[in-house]
C-alpha cells in the first residue's frame, strides 16, 4: 500500500503557486509547501526561474533597453522606439517601486 504525501502539491498546483506569488503573497504553509516542491522538482524551478526572468526583462530601465538596441539593426522606426519607451517609464517604472 502507497501512502500519498497530501502536503506535497502537484506540480500544476505549484506552478499555479509560483505565479500567483508574483502578485500576492501567499500564507507561509502555501509558501512553505511550494518552496518544498521546488526543491524536489527541478521543472517547476525552472518554471519559477523563466518566470522570475520575464518579470525582470519585461520591466526593465527603458535607457537600457534602448541601449541595448544600438548598434544592432534597429527594425523600429525612432517614433516607434520613442513610444515605446515612454510606455516602458510611465508603466513598468511604477510597478516594483519599493
């Protein structure tokens, strides 16, 4: 007879943790046992690194990103990039100011 651990989440509800965290913070025994999952399944910690990266890249310093671009084959227009970034210092430049 196998005994099922029923602490341990599923790896679709430990992903479905993972981001939900992003925006709330859960109650430590939800955070404990996804940290526990984690640590035991590499696929969902990648997940939760892939998803800790896109947050980082999608809010990231509009000057930096326009630098980034230069020298490369710039495929935007100037008016294009300028909108841009305007939406990337009015939008994502509020969000994780702590």
């Amino acid at each position: 007879m196998t005994h099922k651990i029923r602490w341990m989440p599923h790896c679709r509800d430990a992903s479905r943790m993972v981001s939900e965290s992003m925006d709330v913070r859960p109650p430590f025994s939800r955070r404990m046992a996804m940290w526990v999952h984690l640590i035991m399944c590499r696929y969902c910690y990648r997940f939760r690194c892939q998803i800790l990266f896109l947050r980082k890249m999608s809010c990231i310093d509009a000057e930096d990103a326009v630098d980034a671009m230069d020298g490369q084959d710039a495929v935007l227009s100037p008016e294009a990039r300028d909108r841009l970034k305007k939406i990337v210092e009015d939008g994502c430049g509020k969000a994780f100011d702590d």
